[in-house]
C-alpha cells in the first residue's frame, strides 16, 4: 500500500503511518497540502496527516485540506509525543523544529535556553537534520533519530506528559466507509445569524450523540463566514447519525455537508 506523509524520514508522522503501510512504502512531502491532493488524485492509496495535538489544539492546515479536497478519513492514528533535545554537543544558538514541538516545548525552552532563537520549520525531522549538519544548531525530536552525529541532551521536554497527537490516515473518496465508532463532518452553512451554532449541534444533543470536537475555520469567502469541523462518536451506519445529518443539511441548504467518513481509531504505543 503506498502512502504519504510529512517527512523527511523520522518525523512523528512517519511512525504514525508506519502503522498503516511498510517504510519502504512510504514517501514523504512537506507540507500537509500536498499530501490531501497527492491522495485525492489517486496518486497514493493512502495518506497521513496530523490533526491534533492534545497540548497545541488544531492543526490549522490540516483542517483546511479536508475541507478544499474530496478524501475520505478511513482511520485515526493516536500516538504519543516524546520530545527530546537533539544535538552536537551542550553549546548551541538555535533551537529548530516543527512550529507546534516549539510550542509544546515552550516552557522548558523558556527556562533552559532563554537566549536561544526558536526556528519553525516543516518538520521535527527538518529540524534534527540542520542539528546534525550544523553544531549552532539543536533539533527537537523522538530521541530514536539521535546517532549520526548528534546526541540527546535531555528527553521528555514536552509540557505535559499526556502529549498525544492525533493523525488522520486518509484515502480517495470511493473508499469512505460507513462503518466504524467515530465520525468527521464539514459542514459550510453559508449563513450567520444569531443562534446558527446552538442550531447545528441540536441535532446531535437531540440523538444523545456524543461530540468529540467542534470547530471553525474561516471559509476564505468573507470576513466572519465560517466552516464547522464536527467530530462524534457514532458510525454514519446508523440512523441516528443518518437522521442528524439530515437536520444539518436542512439548515446548511445554502452551503453544504461534507462527509469526510467513519473510522476506528488505533494507539500507536511506542
């Protein structure tokens, strides 16, 4: 099964999708756009991308890629964070990494290296590779990509110790399934009126249908117009689901209802 993910090789999102498909299966982009388009043109049979940190939130791209492309989400991959501080050695003047490691790294960068510039760059694999090539420079990284050069200064430097990100392992929209414990919806209401929001999640409360997450990003059609990204726990199999679904594309009957598919989720324990 070939797929694709953020690379360079090493990245988090690598061992997430070494949970779906062999390395020598997998090949790599730079940035989550291009991963939704490689597999909605059929260009890969799968693809994986990260959508959620439990410390940083949303990843806005991601978010952004489901909504613009038609894919369908056949599997959520959680796996654990464990950042580590990759080096040459202890003496260093800038600390590179993904935008989220920085931040889900914040404090203790804050209180160790307080001069030290922060760098973002496309991936933490990105980052462990300007450290192995340059001495000024640190990568925040899975302590497993130290060897070749650099070293693990410190592990474990994430904020919290719970850090999970969730991954979405997407494939072309033929293949959305009905069948599985959670769901993902795009919903574009293309409206504004007070009381929009409570009247898209009746629907829901109504069926006892537990929400897992809800949230909006600009449409880019206009200042304050919205598109919802609705995650809850039913398969799309069943009636209930079915039934609400029904109420939203009601109320979203001048914009539209994306259904992005059901999907179990697998824990990646490393």
């Amino acid at each position: 099964m070939a797929a694709v993910t953020l690379g360079p090789e090493g990245t988090y999102s690598h061992r997430a999708a070494s949970a779906i498909a062999d390395d020598d299966e997998i090949d790599f982009r730079q940035s989550v756009t291009t991963i939704v388009d490689a597999v909605a043109s059929g260009e890969y049979d799968r693809g994986v991308i990260p959508i959620e940190n439990s410390i940083e939130g949303s990843v806005t791209e991601s978010l952004d890629a489901v909504a613009d492309y038609d894919v369908a989400v056949v599997r959520e991959i959680v796996t654990p964070i464990r950042h580590a501080l990759l080096a040459q050695g202890p003496t260093f003047d800038t600390v590179a990494s993904h935008s989220q490691a920085l931040a889900q790294c914040r404090t203790y960068l804050e209180r160790e290296y307080p001069a030290a510039t922060l760098e973002a760059v496309a991936s933490t694999a990105q980052g462990v590779e300007f450290a192995r090539d340059d001495p000024s420079v640190a990568g925040i990284g899975h302590p497993a990509n130290a060897g070749d050069g650099i070293e693990v200064l410190a592990e474990d430097i994430q904020d919290q110790d719970s850090n999970a990100t969730r991954f979405f392992a997407l494939a072309p929209a033929e293949q959305r399934s009905n069948g599985g414990g959670k769901t993902s919806l795009v919903v574009y209401p293309n409206a504004n009126y007070p009381g929009l929001l409570l009247e898209l999640l009746e629907p829901f409360a109504d069926r006892d249908i537990n929400l897992t997450r809800v949230e909006s990003r600009p449409s880019g059609q206009r200042l304050g117009d919205y598109v919802f990204h609705v995650d809850f726990e039913a398969g799309l199999y069943e009636t209930r689901t079915s039934d609400a679904i029904a109420d939203l594309e009601a109320l979203a009957d001048n914009g539209w209802v994306r259904r992005l598919g059901s999907y179990d989720t697998e824990h990646v324990v490393e």
